[in-house]
C-alpha cells in the first residue's frame, strides 16, 4: 500500500477512534443518569410503600368524612407506590440498556483502536522502507564513488589476473 493511502486510513481511524471515544463517554454518562434514576426511584418505592403501610394501619375515626379522606390518602398512596414501583422496573430496564450500550462502545472503540495502531503500523514500515531504499542508493553510490573502475563490487575482491 502507498504512503498517501496509508496516511488517509490513519487520519480516518483517528477520527473514528475520537468519535468512538465521544461516544464511549456519553454511554458511560447515561449509564450514570439510568442508575442514579433507579436509586432515585427505589427510594421513592420504599417510600411510598413505607407511608401506605402506616397510613392503613390507622385507626379509623368515627366519622364519615375522615373515613372517606383517609381511604382517599390511602388510594392514593397506593397509586403512588404503584408507579414508582414501575418507575424501579423502567429504570433497572434503562440502565440494562445503557450497559449494553456501553459494552458496545466499548467493543467498538477498541476495535478502532486496533485499526489505528494496524495503520499507524503499516505507515511507519513503508517509511522505514522508503529510508532503507534511500541508504541503500547512498551506500551503493559511495561505494561506486570510491571505486574508479565502475566495477560494483569493492575493490578488495578484485580478482587479478594470474
């Protein structure tokens, strides 16, 4: 492969690797937010349930109105408790999905990773190619330089003549 080609895939693989680490850290980011939304809701279950199960252990006063109210808090706390423990559900949910994500972007950018150091690699062996060829040519015309005869090879092998 030529130079210029191998210098494109190794400013391509680098962009890509920037773009994938980008990404890398936006998973990780809303894996955090996915896992502080399930503590946060957990905690409002607990909460919820915590406040439901002492609300209807409460002795029931002897008029209607404060019966109907207290079941009234009472219904309503269960619905509360009802949607934080969904709110739990989604957001283990969410979080499950922010992990695979992330394992994702993970796999990705290291697979990029790989292709730079491959181009970066590649590169750096077409220019020690291109620096040996180079001392080689040196080497060959200094060595035609100090033989006058323009015969290749040095002039300590010369064979003579019987």
């Amino acid at each position: 492969m030529d130079e210029p080609k191998t210098r494109r895939r190794l400013r391509l693989a680098s962009r890509q690797l920037a773009l994938a680490k980008v990404t890398k850290r936006e998973a990780m980011a809303a894996l955090a937010d996915a896992v502080s939304e399930e503590s946060r809701s957990t905690a409002l279950a607990k909460r919820s349930r915590d406040l439901l199960h002492d609300y209807g252990k409460r002795a029931a006063t002897n008029n209607a109105y404060s019966l109907r109210a207290n079941a009234g808090f009472v219904r309503q706390l269960h619905d509360v408790a009802d949607q934080a423990g969904k709110a739990v559900k989604d957001a283990k949910e969410q979080a499950q999905w922010q992990v695979e994500s992330l394992a994702k972007a993970e796999t990705r950018a290291r697979r990029l990773e790989e292709q730079k150091d491959k181009a970066r690699t590649a590169l750096q062996a077409i220019q020690l190619r291109r620096e040996t060829d180079q001392l080689a040519g040196m080497a060959h015309k200094l060595q035609n330089s100090s033989n006058p005869t323009g015969d290749s090879r040095p002039t300590s092998h010369k064979r003579t003549a019987p």
